[in-house]
C-alpha cells in the first residue's frame, strides 16, 4: 500500500512516556480532503488505565450526522499509519499500520518502517485483528487483543474534541476577547470513525522517555 502524496497530516506532538495526555485537532478545513474518508480530525496520545500501556487515537471523517454515521465505513483504499519518533530526529523510527478490508481493521506494528516519508508498505503480519464496531450497537464496542498484547478498537464514536466555533469567530472578528466559562461545544452530536490502538510501552523503546507522534492518511496506488 502505497501513497502519491500526504493527504493530511495532524500536528506533530511529544510524549512523554511517564504519562499525561496530548492532542493534536483539525476539522473540515482542508478542501481536498473535507468529507472524506482520508480527513483526519484528531490524534491522540495517552497513558491507558493500565499505567505499562500507551493509546493511540486517530479519527477521520468528522462531522458526521447521526443519520450519515448509520451508513459510514473506513476506506479499503486508505491506510491509517501512526508515526513514531523515538530518537528526536522527527523521522519515524516505528509505525502502526491500520488497514481496513471486508468489515475488520488489520492492525500492523509496531514495527519499524520499510520507507519513511509519504509512501508506505504495509509491514509484517498483522498484530491483532479487530472487527468494526457497527453503529447500531456503538455503545457496545468491540475490541480485540494480539498476542503481543496489543488491544484495539475500530468504529464509530461520538466526536470527543470540544470546541466553541462561534465565540472563536467572534475573538477572532473582533467581538470578543476570549472564550466564555461555559462554551457551547459546536460539535456537538457529531460522529468519527475512530481506531483505537492501546500498545504495551515494552514494544515503544525510547532512549529519552520521549515519543514524537504524528498521523497520516495515505492512499493506495
């Protein structure tokens, strides 16, 4: 599975693996890829409940209605990669490859990179296998763990980034100076297909204690 070019990418964040929780967001302002399958709208990175653990978060196809979401399924042709710096160089050191065919998400890595950049190939066997939640039954969600200990999750989930759009229209047209204590989350009953990649840290070596994360969407050619 390979790329012609970067579709999208979330922001570069640092991590820390003694713990905390970062994020990077973007929503439906990238013409190209706004209400498709390869529009990233968040990552995020974080400690799991089980402290020895790391999660992984990435979501695409924002601003979906409830109605949409019914109907809404990951792409075949698009691979969800998670990059992973551990030495401070910015170029990916590991990568976990999420690949979707006929209703489950392959899960690939982590594991280092046949090619870094904006190509990539599917690396390895996959380390566990998780069938998509569907909609219907989304507050039951299906996970799946690998050998490896690996656990993920792929499906439909309520938009989880808050974000008052109106008061930062008006901040940023002059009306007001700042956010209000209690926003109105434009959000708000919207949906994302989410992958949800939950890695012990024994398989994420790091020198430093410090992870540098990014996501892309790549389309196969």
């Amino acid at each position: 599975m390979k790329k012609t070019k970067l579709i999208i990418a979330s922001a570069i964040i640092a991590l820390s693996l003694g713990g905390g929780i970062l994020w990077a967001s973007d929503h439906a302002d990238a013409p190209k890829v706004t209400g498709k399958s390869t529009d990233i709208t968040d990552l995020y990175v974080f400690q799991g409940a089980n402290a020895n653990n790391l999660v992984f978060v990435g979501n695409v196809q924002g601003l979906m209605s409830p109605a949409t979401t019914a109907t809404a399924t990951f792409d075949e042709n698009t691979m969800m990669e998670f990059k992973i710096d551990n030495t401070g160089d910015n170029v990916e050191d590991l990568v976990i490859q999420c690949v979707y065919k006929g209703g489950q998400m392959y899960i690939y890595g982590p594991v280092k990179p046949a090619n870094t950049g904006f190509s990539s190939t599917v690396v390895g066997t996959a380390s566990v296998i998780v069938p998509v939640t569907p909609y219907a039954s989304s507050s039951t969600p299906i996970t799946a763990t690998g050998s490896t200990g690996i656990t993920a999750f792929a499906g439909p989930r309520d938009d989880p980034f808050f974000f008052d759009l109106d008061q930062f229209h008006k901040i940023t047209g002059g009306t007001a100076t700042g956010f209000l204590a209690t926003g109105k989350d434009t959000f708000a009953g919207t949906n994302v297909m989410s992958v949800v990649v939950e890695v012990p840290k024994s398989l994420l070596p790091s020198t430093s204690g410090k992870l540098n994360v990014w996501l892309q969407t790549k389309t196969k050619i």
